[in-house]
C-alpha cells in the first residue's frame, strides 16, 4: 500500500496543478491665451518663477493641427523615463531603466498609448486627443499642459515625477471661462507588445484587474476575451506577465468598462481598454490620480498598502498563504547573499523536503505496514467472493492489527498547498526573469538545448532539457515507489497513471517556466533519495512481528472504523 499514498500526493497534487494550469488574453479649437493670462492658472506662479530649471513655453494659437505643431516633452527619473506629447497632453511612451525585453531592447512599458478625456464645454463634446495643448511650463521633474478655447474655458494636465519612483502623479484641473466645462469620461486604452520570450504564456498571463477595496482585486478573465461594466473602482491595473501599468484614484471614478481583445497572428500581445466615468463636480475642479509604470515584484507593490500585491498571482488560500509566509521570506532570505538562483532554488527544495520528511516518513511506515499485510490480504482475497464480505474482513484485519488504511495518504496531503503553491510562484516570479543557470538564458521561461525547426502539438517547437530530466526523475520516483507499495488491486490501476503521468509532464512543462521544471526535478530527487533511506531503515519482519503482537491486544474501534462496518453491513443488506 506504499505506493498509494505516494501516488495520491503526487497524482491528485499534479492533476489540480494542470487543472489549474489549464485553467489555466472632433474637433479642433482654436486658442487665443495671451501671456498675461498665464498668471492665471491654479499652479503657483511664483514657485516656478523661483525656480531656475522652469521653463515657459508659449505657442502661438492655431487653428488645425499638424504633425509639425506636436511637441515632445520628456520625464526622468532613477527607474523610468517618459515621454509627453503636446497633442492631448497625451503620454507617448514610458520606458522602465532597470529591465529589458527578451531580445535585449528598452523595455517600453507604454507605447502607442490611445489616451483621452472627453468633455462638454458649454454643451459641446470635446475630446483631449484632438486638442494641441499649446501652453506648457516645465521644469525638472514636472510638466504642465494648458489647454484654453475662444470662451476662455481652460484644460489643464499637470504631470510629475518623484525621484526614484514609480509613481506618475496626475493631476486634472478645469477653469470655466465665458461657459463650464463639464468632465465625462477618461479613456486609457493600451496594445500590449511582446516583453518576454514565449508569447502564447504572456498572453495567458495579461489581463485587468480592478480592486474596490485597496485590499485585493478582481480580473478579466486570462484564458479568453471578456469585457465588463464595474461600478467605482478604486484603482484599475493592465496587467502583463510581470509589469503592470496602474491607474489610481480613491474618488474620482464612478465607473469603468474595461475590456481585453486578443489579436490574430502575433503582432502584439493583447489589447487592453478602460474607459472611466468621471465623479463631475461643479464645485471642486481638481482631480488627482496616481500612474504607476511598475514591475510585478511582491515586496514593491506591497509597499504601497494598496492592494497591489494582488497582481502577482501567488494563488487562492491555503496556497497563497504558504508562498506568502514560506515561501517568499524564505527566497528573499536568500537573495541577500547575492546566490544565483539556481543555488536559491535548490535550498529551497532542501528545506522543504526537510519541512515535509516527518509527515513523509510516517506515510511510507504506514505503507509499509500496509505491504507486509499483504499474504494475509492475499489470503482473504481468495477465501471470500463476496465484495462488500471481502471489504469488511480487510477492515477487520486492519483493526485487530492497527494499520490505518489511509494513513499513507492522510500525511502526504501536507505536501500538496506546498506543490501547488510553487507551481504559481516560480513562472510569477519577476526575480527570476533573464537569470541564466546552466544551459537555462532565463529562468523565468522554457529553456531549449534544441530547436527543432517544426512545431509538435501541445510540445512546441523545441526540447527543454529541465522538462526532460524532471519527468525521467518523476518516472524513477514512482518505478520504485511501485515496487515499495502493497501491490494490490488498486495498486495495479495506479500504475497504469503511474506511466502516463510522466507524458504529461513532458508536454505540459516543456513550454514552462525552467525554474519550476529545476525545482521539480531536485523535488522528485529529493523524495527518492527519502525513500531509499526509509526503505533501508525498515525491518520487514520486526514490523511483522508487531502487528502480529497487536492482534492480541484488545481492541477499540474508531469512529471512523464503526461507520464504514455500518456502511459495509447496509449494503450487504441491499
């Protein structure tokens, strides 16, 4: 019966992995402002007029807008650097310093930006992507965009950027003139390009999340397109595979249809759509908002106390738990003495299988009592034709000799949350992204000793070496743990799965993350390494011997015991 429990952790563990898995894609106004009437707008004329990195910038009015007219402005700091256009006031690209994309070009976050306010100036609907905001002031770390028409009705978008942030403040200010202007929506729509080198898993993994609370969030779903209608959102994230472009505000949306679209062909990954509806006030004529341009890493967002963490997909209870308070302090325990990866993942494969050996030693003894019993299961097998007859002698014997049936399985249980938690954690990841380890480039994705020139369905177009020594490990694992186990009924139809289990995982992880495929493998090592020293540890015969002795002490059912009896002499009756 060893093997039964050991396949139960493996097979049941393995098949909610993959069942997760598959879960687990206008018009144009012309402006008359003078320069005396820049005195006028709510930012503080006399800071910048102190300020001797300020600069005033004045466009003479026009009447149509030309490719020529737009300007560009820039934002920079430790980590971002950003770009502004005068047209719509509009951001054009956001490049984040520290990473790149898979083929070693600047990590464009944002780039082609479809990013609009819509507007009634008295009655008539105006669209910010249309407008030229001719009047800007900038200095190092700030930049303001004006917008006036005929009536003197203002549009203001001011932009700044802290140092060594990955914050963009936003602030939005109206001045009604001869008219009022009214807010209506704000669009912030965004086609998703290729950062990482699989693109079919980034795809998988890029959606919106939208949270209410600033605790935790919600999404689209990742595996299709969808679209839905929210009502007063806090904040909305367009999340990709490991960064997220973050929209905030806690008061002035009052709603948001957000929707993702998935392209034929691989021009780009997704794209993303938010629209959102504007909380108008005709008192108060500001509004600010916070834009985060920032890296899916779980300590960062976490720092923000805004729920933001929630976009790193650890996984739902228990095993979002164990990679919250396990898993991640323990690798970034690690990474502080500057160990590569590899080695980081290794010592925690250790320290797991440590964690979980007690649990797993007293699933394979349990096993092995199992196994010991069996010329006396044999024996009762052959004696009785009856099922339900031939069940309850089992059960009798167990009793009078003190084996728990289940208690090979019950322990390796533990070791599940554990399995399923990593298989989130690894390829979520950003740590991981482009650390090379052996032959591996990068161990947030498939590693490839061989590019085979053609496509295999639901394999792909190469080998991963990972892939393939984790399933030679998985198949020795259980070989063995077959040859350990009672070999009972049971047992035999196990392993039927027992062999095609390893085919799954050849096709499954050959297109995932190389570091889970790594751990895996030093995982099923690990464990066999377990089972060896267990199994050698063990006297067959004294453990014979003992359950033999305990036949003749007295004996006193189980709860668990006295129901299946019941059970077992109920259906005997029908």
């Amino acid at each position: 019966m060893e093997q039964k429990g050991l396949d139960i952790n493996f097979f049941i563990g393995m098949f909610l992995i993959f069942g997760i898995l598959m879960w687990f894609n206008v018009n144009q106004m012309q402006q008359d402002v003078e320069q005396s009437e820049i005195s006028s707008i709510n930012l503080n004329s006399t800071e910048l007029s102190q300020n001797q990195d300020a600069e005033l910038i004045i466009e003479e009015p026009i009447s149509k807008y030309s490719k020529s007219q737009e300007k560009l402005y820039y934002l920079s700091n430790d980590v971002l650097s950003i770009t502004i256009s005068n047209l719509g006031a509009s951001i054009k690209e956001v490049v984040l310093k520290d990473y790149y994309t898979y083929d070693s070009l600047d990590l464009k976050l944002i780039d082609n930006l479809d990013f609009n306010l819509s507007c009634f100036i008295k009655n008539k609907n105006i669209n910010t992507n249309q407008l030229i905001f001719n009047n800007t002031i900038q200095n190092k770390n700030k930049v303001s965009f004006l917008y006036q028409d005929e009536d003197k009705n203002k549009i203001w978008f001011i932009y700044e950027l802290p140092k060594d942030s990955y914050k963009l403040s936003f602030q939005l200010i109206t001045e009604d003139g001869n008219g009022y202007v009214e807010l209506n929506k704000l669009k912030w729509n965004q086609e998703i390009n290729q950062l990482e080198k699989n693109i079919d898993n980034e795809r998988n993994t890029t959606t919106i999340n939208y949270s209410f609370n600033n605790k935790s969030s919600k999404q689209l779903s990742l595996m299709k397109d969808g679209e839905k209608e929210i009502e007063a959102p806090i904040w909305v994230a367009h999340k990709q595979q490991f960064f997220s472009t973050i929209i905030y505000s806690e008061k002035s949306f009052n709603s948001a249809s957000i929707s993702t679209y998935t392209p034929d062909g691989s021009q780009y990954v997704k794209d993303l759509n938010s629209e959102f509806g504007i909380n108008y006030d005709n008192q108060n004529h500001e509004y600010d908002f916070d834009l985060y341009f920032i890296p899916n890493k779980y300590s960062l967002l976490a720092q923000f106390d805004r729920g933001f963490e929630s976009l790193v997909p650890l996984g739902w209870g228990i095993f979002g738990w164990v990679n919250k308070f396990l898993v991640i302090p323990m690798f970034n325990f690690l990474e502080n003495f500057g160990l590569n990866y590899g080695i980081i993942i290794l010592i925690i494969a250790v320290v797991i299988k440590m964690i979980l050996f007690l649990p797993t030693k007293s699933s394979y003894i349990s096993m092995a009592k199992m196994r010991v019993l069996k010329p006396e299961i044999d024996a009762i097998n052959e004696k009785i034709d009856d099922p339900m007859k031939r069940q309850q002698a089992h059960m009798n014997l167990y009793r009078k000799t003190g084996v728990n049936p289940l208690g090979g399985c019950l322990p390796l249980l533990f070791q599940m949350p554990v399995l399923i938690a990593l298989f989130r954690f690894f390829p979520a990841s950003i740590e991981l992204r482009q650390q090379p380890f052996l032959w591996a480039d990068d161990l947030s994705t498939y590693d490839s000793i061989l590019d085979l020139g053609f496509s295999i369905p639901l394999y792909g177009d190469h080998i991963s070496l990972f892939a393939l020594l984790m399933t030679l490990a998985t198949a020795l694992q259980m070989v063995y743990s077959n040859q350990m186990s009672s070999g009972n009924a049971q047992m035999q139809q196990m392993k039927y799965v027992m062999y095609i289990m390893p085919v799954i995982f050849l096709f499954v992880m050959n297109n995932y993350s190389s570091a889970l495929s790594y751990y895996y493998f030093l995982a099923n090592l690990i464990t066999f390494s377990q089972q060896i020293l267990i199994r050698r540890s063990m006297d067959d015969k004294k453990l014979y011997d003992m359950l033999q002795a305990n036949k003749k002490k007295p004996v006193q059912k189980s709860k668990f015991q006295q129901k299946l009896e019941e059970l077992a002499k109920q259906n005997q009756k029908r």
